[in-house]
C-alpha cells in the first residue's frame, strides 16, 4: 500500500502544479492539491520499511492526510458552486473547482483503498 501512497501523492502534485499553472494568475491556493501530495508522498517513502509498527503509523498518517483531503476538497468545491463567481474560468484550462473535486475524489479512493487494505490485514493473520 506503501507504493499506491507515493502514486497518489505524485498525482496530487501534479494535479495541483496544472492548476496553478492552468489557472492563467498563478494563485498559490491552486498549490493546496500538490501539498497533500508531497505529504501523502512522504507517508508513503517512510511506510516502506521493514519495521510493521513504522509502516502502520505512517500508512494511519497517510489515511488521516487523505480523509482531511476529502473532506476539505468536497467542502471547498461545494462553497465554489454555491458562490457566484465574477472570473470568467472558461479561459482556464482548469478550474478552481474542477480541481477541488479531483482533490476530493481522489482522496476518496485513497481513503477507500486504504480501508479495504486495513480490513484484509487485519483478517489475514500474521505470518
């Protein structure tokens, strides 16, 4: 699960480097998808280890990062549509919101996978 971990933190980057990028201002929230990624990323780096307790504490950091992720990407994304917006973002190749919900949804399969894995763990028993 470690390696599925630093392959979404380096989508997550590169999601949010296309939003800061794409955005046409540069506005640095954009960045907020490329930071979860860089910590999901690192959670992932440190969760290789030979050591189990290692592996699981930071494999529980990583899911915590991702829920946050979730929650706080669906939150923002529904505070975007619900608010009449003065910026005409047809020009942008993508969203602010767009980009919100690819946090939010990705997150959410990080999340799900990652409790599908806890529960087969904890029904396989240990070797």
């Amino acid at each position: 699960m470690a390696k599925v971990t630093i392959l979404f933190g380096l989508l997550l980057m590169v999601l949010g480097i296309a939003g800061y990028v794409g955005s046409g201002n540069q506005y640095p929230t954009a960045l907020i998808p490329a930071w979860f990624g860089l910590a999901l990323a690192i959670c992932g780096v440190l969760a290789i280890s030979p050591s189990e307790g290692r592996r699981k504490l930071f494999m529980h950091i990583g899911v915590t990062i991702g829920l946050l992720g979730f929650v706080g990407g669906l939150v923002e994304a529904i505070r975007g549509y619900l608010k009449p917006s003065a910026i005409d973002t047809s020009r942008f190749l993508i969203s602010a919101e767009t980009s919100k919900l690819l946090l939010a949804g990705m997150m959410l399969i990080y999340v799900l996978l990652c409790v599908r894995s806890f529960i087969k763990a904890r029904r396989t028993p240990a070797a």
